[in-house]
C-alpha cells in the first residue's frame, strides 16, 4: 500500500518540495485530529503546575494564528469547488464572477503571505497543490 502511495505522489504533478512540505502539514493536522495534541500544548502551564487551567478559551495570538492559517487553506480549498455548481446552460451572473475572482486572489495573497513573509515553505507548497488540483476558476462549469 506504501508504494502505492509514494507512486501517486510522483504522478501527482506536483514538486518534490511541495510533497514533501504537504505531508507535514498532513502530519499536523493528524496531530490535531487524533488527540487534540496542538490544542493541548496550549495547556503546556497548567500540566507543568505554573498556570491555572483555563475553563474558557483564552486568545492566545500563537494558537489563534495556527488555526485560522489552516482555516484559511481549507476555506479556499472549498471556495474553489464552488464554481462546478454551475450548469454551462445557466451560468451565475458575470459579477459573481468578478466578486468570487476577488476572493480568490485573496485567498491565494494570505496563503502565500506564510511563505513571503514568515519563511514557512508550507505556504508556497498549498497555493501550488490548490492551484494544480483545484484549477477551477470563476468561469468553471458542471461538468468539469
């Protein structure tokens, strides 16, 4: 199953760099998923005895940073599906076109900002994968 796997992922058109950075954050959102583990490192104080436990979420600008990157990976991920619910007889109106262009390229400005401005390859690495295997764009219709 492995090798199957590893075939995919060099018949995926992707870089070996942005195969290489997807599955560490593959990697990172398991971490999540499955135990809560970046969430809990939040609690680092208390389970060290140097900090109350928070009953309620605190703002903590680190934590908060983390999950709205991810949020905002997978938001564009979803707002690229959405011009395949199109039919080509009845297009959505021309500036809905414009509007979700806009948003588009917002989505792609933050994402790569990861890279751009804080070195993480990781950002680079997701504007590559959606911009490969999700290259709808406003003018997309169903079926692709």
């Amino acid at each position: 199953m492995g090798g199957t796997r590893r075939d995919a992922r060099k018949d995926s058109g992707l870089s070996a760099e942005t195969i290489e950075e997807l599955k560490k954050i593959d990697d990172t959102y398991d971490l999540e998923v499955h135990g809560s583990r970046l969430s809990l490192a939040g609690a680092m104080g208390w389970m060290k005895g140097t900090e109350p436990l928070s009953v309620v979420p605190a703002f903590k600008p680190t934590d908060f940073s983390l999950h709205m990157n991810r949020y905002i990976e997978v938001a564009w991920m979803v707002h690229r599906l959405i011009p395949a619910i199109q039919p080509p007889e009845a297009p959505l109106a021309e500036d809905w076109q414009e509007k979700w262009s806009i948003i588009d390229d917002s989505f792609e400005v933050s994402v790569a900002s990861i890279t751009e401005d804080l070195g993480k390859k990781f950002g680079a690495a997701v504007v590559e994968f959606v911009k490969t295997k999700l290259p709808f764009n406003a003018g997309s219709v169903f079926p692709l």
